[in-house]
C-alpha cells in the first residue's frame, strides 16, 4: 500500500503530494507543526498536541477554520487508510500561498499538510538499556521558540552535528551556560534523587513528554523541580536523560563524550520509564514489553 498524505483535503499517495512554491510554509517557515506519536493505532496525547497547536497558531495570528473536531476525524482517518500501528502523525498548517511579500496576505487561506510515517517505538525500549550520547551546541535560535514553527535551521544544524560527532541528540546551551533543550526533545538531570528540567519559557519548546512526565513522576515517588541548570551541573550529575514525542524517555549517559553518572542509565530514569511507558499502554494499549 502506498504511503498516503493529507493536503488540503485531498488524499493522495505521498510521491504525488506537494505544495505551490509560493506556499508560505515553503518561503518563510510561516507554518506550525505537531508531531504526535501513533500507538496500536491510536494518538497518544492528542488533547494535549490539540491545545498546543491552538496555541501556536494563535501566537502566529494564522485563522484556521477548521474546528478541533473535524481536524482530529482528518487525521484519525488518515492513520487509519495507513494502516500502520506504531507511526508518526506529521502536522503542518500554514498561512498558505500567496504571491510573496512579508505582510500577512490580506486574504489568507490556511493550509492543512498531514503525513503519516511508520516508526519503531521498540527501539526506544531497547535503548532503554544503553543509554545515548549527547553534545552540546550554543543555541542559535530566535527567541520564540516555545513556538513549534517550521523554522528548525538551527535545530537541524545541531541535528547534523550530533549525527557527525556519533551522539544522538545535541543540548542547546545558553551563553550564560544554561542548559535549554535538545535539538528535537528537552532535557533532564537527576542530582541528589530530585530531578530538574528547564521552566517552560520563551527558550524552550514545551514537550508534550515533558508535561506528561511531569504529571507522572509523582506516581513512583520522583520529586521533580523545574529550575534551570548549567553544563557544568549537567556534567556533574547522578543521572540524565531526554524527552520527546520520539523518545518518550532515554537515559544520556554521555555529555561531550564523557560519561555522566557511572555511565550506565540510572534508577531514577528506569523509575520513571516505567510510569512514563505505562501511561502509554493505559492509553493506546500498545505494550512493548
Ligand atoms: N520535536 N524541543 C524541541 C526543540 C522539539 O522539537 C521537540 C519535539 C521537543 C519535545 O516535544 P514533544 O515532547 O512535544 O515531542 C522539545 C518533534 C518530535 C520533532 O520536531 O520532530
């Protein structure tokens, strides 16, 4: 079966989908986008990536009509001619084509991408673990990139290098030393039992697996701050890890190459796999253990 797209109400097969190279998406990154993981064919979080795109596309001053309900019947019905159990719902709306200048175009009219991916969840049991390698990159990004925008050049240039240096996901460290996020997930430390990750502000993205973390941890006992923390912290700690859509949970047990912890992926991170990928099967009944 051929992998279908959504665009502008129409589905087609994907090798066929494409947009107008006026599209705004296209020439300004004037669009937003959720990712949403598909679990035994089912949305895990939607609620939750529903209000996010409202929120997005609120602060970008885009009007798109379409009400959550049909919205959320396009994209379950989308997942469902893929057919795939473990995939990834891809999201974009834009501010649509038109002829190009900066300015809003005075008669906008939002466009609506959807793909759908498959994608192996299980990988992510087994790296449980392993563990993962970051680096770190100074943050390059505009400053609203609590804004889920289509514009990732620095997130994708942080991505490369990652990728080059053999680690899997790049930190995002502020000139001061803070550590933001990762180049597609947010980050975590464990220090003295209690965990610490970035407050939600303009410098970070807030994760849809950050928030559901957040609401978990206290189930197992994990007492969580959201205060921000530095490299040099981050290097000297118990236990890290990384959150996202993607990766619901992963321990880092590298920074820069060198080991955090005793290297291994710590008991506070298993602890709060454990919660984290149990919410999962509650609410898709997708098990992958
Ligand atoms: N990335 N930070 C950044 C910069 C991100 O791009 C993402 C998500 C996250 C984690 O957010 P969530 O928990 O809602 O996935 C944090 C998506 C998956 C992506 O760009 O593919």
């Amino acid at each position: 079966m051929p992998q279908l797209a959504y665009v502008d109400g129409r589905v087609l097969p994907l090798r066929d989908a494409g947009v107008g190279v006026e599209d705004r998406g296209l020439q300004f990154a004037d669009a937003i986008y959720e990712v949403v993981a598909v679990l035994g064919g089912r949305l895990l979080d939607w609620p939750a990536h529903l209000v996010r795109l409202r929120r997005n596309l609120a602060a970008l001053f885009i009007d798109f009509p379409m009400s959550d309900a049909a919205l959320s019947a396009q994209a379950l019905r989308l997942v469902a001619a893929n057919g795939h159990k473990q995939a990834l719902l891809y999201i974009q709306i834009g501010r649509g084509a038109a002829r190009r200048d900066h300015g809003f175009p005075s008669d906008p009219n939002a466009s609506l991408i959807m793909t759908v991916r498959r994608f192996d969840f299980q990988q992510r049991i087994a790296q449980l673990q392993t563990g993962v390698g970051v680096i770190t990159v100074n943050d390059m990004r505009w400053g609203r990139v609590d804004i889920k925008t289509t514009g990732l050049l620095a997130n994708v240039l942080a991505k490369q290098d990652a990728r080059n240096a053999g680690a899997f996901e790049a930190w995002m460290v502020a000139e001061d030393g803070t550590v933001r996020e990762g180049g597609s997930t947010n980050a975590w430390i464990v220090r003295g039992g209690t965990v610490f990750t970035h407050p939600l502000s303009r410098h970070i993205l807030p994760g849809i697996a950050r928030s559901a973390l957040l609401r978990l941890a206290a189930d197992v006992q994990v007492r969580v701050v959201e205060e921000a923390f530095d490299l040099e912290t981050a290097r000297s700690a118990d236990e890290a890890f990384l959150t996202s859509t993607t990766s619901p949970i992963l321990p880092v047990v590298r920074i820069d190459g060198v080991a955090v912890g005793d290297g291994k992926p710590g008991p506070v991170t298993a602890r709060l796999a454990g919660a984290i990928w149990a919410d999962i099967t509650a609410q898709t009944g997708w098990t992958a253990f």
